[in-house]
C-alpha cells in the first residue's frame, strides 16, 4: 500500500486529488489485509510524502531568493529518496503491526 502510493505520487503530485483516487483502495486493503484504518491513512500520508523528495516544490520560493536553479538541488534531493524511502517503508511495516484492526461499522 505504501509503494503504491509512493510510486502514484510521482505521476499525481497533489495530496488531495490523489486521495480522491486512492482512497477507496487504501481503505479495501487495509479492511482486506486487516489493518487499522487510521493507520493505513497515515501509511498513506508518508508514502505520499516520500516523491516530494525528487521533486521539491516546497523549494520553488528558496530558488528564486538564492538564484538557484532546480538542476542544483537534483542530487541531493534525490539521495534522500534513496536513504528515506527503505526506511520509510521499513518503519510504517513495522509500527503497522501495532494497532489492533477494528472492523468498520456500518449503521
């Protein structure tokens, strides 16, 4: 669930409108797999997170105030992919496990 979000936030960079489109299968899966379901919606939120690392919108003002151009922080930005996407994935497999899953109840 998480890869798929990361991978889906390469080619749909905005938050919102990706949840429009992954939310039903977010919710699916972890009622399938037995997750908890707030938990899988903060899976969601840190995999979605993660390709902002390559491409750092959130830099666009830093850019234009130290002249930089984007080919500058490529490397760096995406060496921290590579560093924080394993541990990322590792850490919310592991602390998934920690919620007991509670059906969803429906009136």
């Amino acid at each position: 669930m998480g890869v798929y979000s990361a991978i889906l936030g390469f080619f749909i960079p905005s938050g919102g409108g990706k949840w429009i489109i992954e939310a039903p299968y977010v919710m699916q899966v972890a009622n399938d797999l037995q997750y908890h379901l707030g938990w899988a919606v903060q899976i969601y939120n840190a995999a979605e997170a993660l390709p902002n690392l390559i491409n750092p919108f959130y830099m666009l003002p830093l850019l234009g105030v130290l002249g930089l151009k984007a080919r500058d922080l490529i490397g760096f930005s995406f060496v921290q992919l590579l560093v924080h996407t394993p541990l990322v994935l590792f850490l919310l497999w592991v602390l998934g496990t920690t919620l007991v899953y509670t059906p969803p109840v429906m009136p």
